[in-house]
C-alpha cells in the first residue's frame, strides 16, 4: 500500500489572487488532497517583506482562507493555516540563517534580483532572507512534495540544500522534499506584458484576472489583453507570446486541446477569439465566487483557529528536535 505523502504550499496575503495561483499552484493542491496529508498555509510573515498596510493583510489573510475553500480546499481534509500564528517557524528560520544556508545562496536567489532591482542595498534584510523561512515553513511538517508555480522552485532547491547540509552536520533530522511544477500553467504570464510572469503585485490590475473579479471586469481585461502584430491564433511562445498565453489559459480553463482551439480558431479574429475566453473565464469564475460569497469571515476564522493547532503539534515538535541537536535544549 502506498504511504500517504506530506504535501506543503503557501500563498502571501500580498494582493489579490489571480487566475495564474489557481492553474499553477491551487488546481493540483484540490487533486491532491485526497490522497495524502495537505498542509496549505497563508504565509503572512512573507508578505511583510515589502512596505504593507496591516489593515489590509488582515483582510487578504482571511480572503485567502476563504478562497482556499470555496475553490476546494477541505479543511476536513487538508490543514489550513496561518504562518504568523506558529512560531515555530520564524525560530527555525533563525535557525538556519545561522546553519545550512549561506549569503552566497541567497544572492543567487533570481526572485530577490527581480523583485530589488537596482536597490538591492535599500530593500529590507527581510526580502533578502525569505527563502530562509520558505525553507523553515517545508521542512517543519517532513514535507514530501511542495507544489508551485515555476518561480518558485529555486526555493525549494535551495530548501533542499539547506536541509541535505544540517543533516550532514547534525544527524538525519530533516527529510528532504521534492518540487512539484506542473508541465503546463506553470508560469501564466501578464495581460499587459506576456514576457512578464501574471503578477499580483503588478500596479496595472488590467494584466491579471483576480479570481474575485466581477465578470464584466474579466471581460473588460480580456478585451484589454495585449496581442501579438499580425493576425492569426497559434501557440507558438517565442513568435506570438501573447497569443499562445491566451491560448494556453483557454486550453486550462475551458478544458480543450491548444492544438484543437487552433483549429477552431483557424479564421477568426482576436475580438471574436477574446470574447469566447472571455466567456470560459466567466463561467470559471462563477463557479467558486457564489460559494466563496457563503463563507463568513467568522467561519474562515474558526477554520485557521482549527488548523492552528493541528499544524503547531506537528510543528513544535519538530522544532523541539532541532533543539536538542544544536545544543540548546
Ligand atoms: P507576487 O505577488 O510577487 O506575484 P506570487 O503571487 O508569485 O507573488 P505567491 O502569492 O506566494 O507569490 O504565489 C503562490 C503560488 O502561486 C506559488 O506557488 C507561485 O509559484 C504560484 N504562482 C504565482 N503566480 C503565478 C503565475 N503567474 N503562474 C503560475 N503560477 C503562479
Ligand atoms: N515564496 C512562495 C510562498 C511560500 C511557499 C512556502 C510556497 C512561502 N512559504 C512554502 C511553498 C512552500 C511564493 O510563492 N512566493
């Protein structure tokens, strides 16, 4: 009989979630649940890397359990919960700021590059050492599998080094966890910019279609989609970036071939081609906003409080272990 896997992942209550977290990340967290032991976390203490309104993150946390939900997350099932609300993860980070991970690591890190630019000496220690508590947030639970978007795996490679190197310095404590990236809608890219990665941190709200977007406001933001020069509906990334985007969010969420809505799509325009995915976006959506507009924050809240305790017993174990074999315990 197979073992059931440990599976982690987590979102930052940082802007609001967009299609890309539910194709690259979301969609495989649902099919998972029923087969292994889930632990989905709103990981709030990574939101506050950058400047914040605290009002707001409260509000995005709790959004954030309710769409976990409503989009099929069974909190009789998997584990939700909130970071901040276990400390055993800003002690382990500490931790491993001191043992397995080195400044030379995170220098490499190609989402701290983007992310400081050219004020890499003016972004806060925080944005720098994120990964770190990345890493503490895995390697807490014996975390098998970790599903994420594309962006995110050189995380979990360095989580992976940074548990192989206290292992080797410490004894076997930590088990060491395998990425999960889809083949496909791993990385959607922007509305307003197909060379960029769909982003909820992007000013401009026109290049991504947040899942609690109003239909009309979908339709409108499809509409307004950059499209690629010439004319034609074909997946081809490096000629028509765009397109193939399009497409490639069409195919996910309508559930088609590309190669099939190529053909279909054979002599028609982009308006004509932009109002069909429209209408497979709207539908999507509708899907889980009527059931998410049922939850309560207080119901959400008493679900984190749940989570909460089961995630901290496991958590707070495993820190007490960490413990005793560094020496301070
Ligand atoms: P940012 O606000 O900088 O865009 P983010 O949305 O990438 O941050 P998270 O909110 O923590 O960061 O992402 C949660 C999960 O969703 C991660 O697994 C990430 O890889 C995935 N994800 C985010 N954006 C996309 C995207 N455009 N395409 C595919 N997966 C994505
Ligand atoms: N850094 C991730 C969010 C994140 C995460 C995690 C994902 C924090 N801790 C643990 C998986 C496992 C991001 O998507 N920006």
């Amino acid at each position: 009989m197979n073992k059931k896997k440990i599976i982690f992942s987590g979102i930052q209550p940082s802007g609001e979630l967009h299609i890309g977290h539910y194709i690259g990340a979301i969609e495989q967290w649902i099919k998972l649940q029923n087969e292994n032991n889930c632990i989905f976390s709103i990981v709030d203490y990574h939101a506050i890397t950058v400047n914040h309104d605290p009002e707001l993150l409260k509000k995005r946390s709790l959004e954030i359990c309710k769409l976990y939900i409503a989009m099929g997350i069974d909190p009789e099932k998997s584990i939700i919960f909130k970071q901040s609300d276990i400390s055993a993860h800003t002690e382990l980070s500490w931790i491993f700021n001191c043992k397995g991970c080195y400044m030379s690591d995170l220098k490499k890190m190609t989402q701290f590059k983007d992310k400081a630019g050219d004020k890499q000496e003016l972004v806060s220690v925080g944005l720098f050492n994120y990964p770190v508590l990345m890493a503490a947030d895995i390697l807490l639970y014996d975390t098998d599998i970790v599903p994420v978007g594309e962006d995110q795996k050189q995380h979990v490679e360095l989580t992976r080094d940074i548990a192989k190197r206290f292992n080797h310095q410490f004894g076997q404590t930590f088990k060491v966890p395998e990425v999960m990236v889809k083949k496909e809608g791993a990385r959607v890219m922007s509305l307003s910019d197909p060379y960029k990665k769909m982003s909820k941190s992007e000013a401009n709200k026109n290049s991504y279609i947040a899942l609690l977007d109003a239909p009309d406001v979908a339709r409108k933001k499809i509409k307004k989609a950059v499209s690629d020069s010439g004319s034609g509906i074909y997946y081809l990334p490096d000629e028509k970036p765009a397109i193939s985007n399009l497409l490639s969010i069409y195919a996910f969420l309508g559930n088609r071939e590309i190669k099939r809505l190529e053909k279909d799509y054979k002599d028609v325009g982009y308006g004509d081609f932009k109002n069909d995915l429209a209408d497979i976006v709207i539908k999507f959506l509708e899907k889980f906003q009527d059931k998410y507009s049922q939850i309560s924050d207080s119901q959400a809240e008493e679900i984190l409080e749940k989570g909460k305790e089961k995630a901290k017993a496991i958590a707070e174990k495993k820190l007490e272990e960490v413990k005793r074999v560094i020496g301070v315990k």
